[in-house]
C-alpha cells in the first residue's frame, strides 16, 4: 500500500510541476526565440539635451563640449549565456556622438553589432545613454553633471523620449 501511495504521489507533484524534460516554460527571460521584431533600417534616435543657462556657461567658460554616450546590450538567449557581461547582458557596442556646448538635440545612429541580434531575447536592443563635458583635447570633464536615459531603441525613437537635463556639476561638499 505504501508503494502505491508513494507512486500516486509522484505521478501527481509531477502533473501539478508539468515536468516534461524540456525548458522550464515559466522562464521567459532567457528563452530562446526565433523571430524577431521589424526595426527602423537606421535605428537612429535623437537624444535631447535640456542644459541649464548655468551649465552652458560653465562649458562655455572652460572651452568645452558636450558628449552623449551610448552603450547598447541585449538580454541573452540560453545560447548566449557563456558570452554575458558582469551585468549579465549580451554587449552590441556603443557609441558617442559630441554637440556643442548649447546644442538642444544629438542625433545617435544607433551603431550597434547587428549580427548579434540574434543572441539576444526577441531581438530587442537596449541602451543607456549619459552625457558629459569633453575638454578641448578629448577628455572627460567634471564641468556639468548629466542624467541617463536607459530603454530600448524602439522607446527612444518616440519623439522625445529620451532626454538628458545636464547641470551645473555640484563639487564634493
């Protein structure tokens, strides 16, 4: 009787758990697909600047410019897993695009490594966009101080949607 019992109790965890051997069908983030959405042939977006008066002419008194970085990632299929980074994301390249110190807008080509596309959950390219003071020989300035944009290529091509307000850079207190 107790080898009975113990027989209809796994044959029932296993129906109630669906155990077939195949994927988990309750993990969506890594599954693999095989179609992938239609995206703009350019995927360029435009990344709007809201600089205040005061940061502009902070820039303008250090003779500098202004950089908006873009980073583009996908989120790894099961295949793509052994090639993530330390965040755990499929990198697609990146780009960096300079305006200038009272610039409104940058236009980013979306420059990305396409033929990974396929690495990543249904074909969907991510960024995070940052912007920063570029001196007048290329580096990095701690003139003004930028917020980010993080979303898809899809989402910042919506009029408007990606906007970085840029102040001036506050000093350690």
């Amino acid at each position: 009787m107790k080898a009975y019992v113990a027989v209809v109790m796994g044959v029932a965890v296993l129906g109630l758990c669906q155990c077939d051997g195949k994927k988990n069908p309750g993990i969506t983030m890594y599954e693999e697909t095989k179609t992938y959405p239609a995206l703009d042939a350019a995927m360029a977006y435009d990344v709007h600047l809201e600089v205040t008066p005061q940061a502009v002419k902070a820039l303008q008194a250090a003779g500098e410019t202004i950089a908006v970085n873009s980073a583009y990632y996908g989120l790894p299929t099961l295949a793509s897993m052994p090639r993530v980074n330390s965040r755990h994301q499929v990198e697609l390249g990146s780009e960096t695009v300079s305006g200038t110190a009272t610039a409104t807008h940058v236009t980013m080509t979306g420059a990305l490594d396409r033929s990974q596309l396929k690495d990543i959950v249904d074909g969907t390219p991510y960024m995070f966009v940052s912007a920063n003071g570029v001196t007048k020989v290329g580096l990095s300035s701690d003139t003004i101080s930028c917020t980010y944009y993080r979303g898809s290529i899809a989402q910042a091509q919506v009029a408007g949607a990606a906007v970085l307000h840029c102040d001036v850079a506050k000093g350690p207190d």
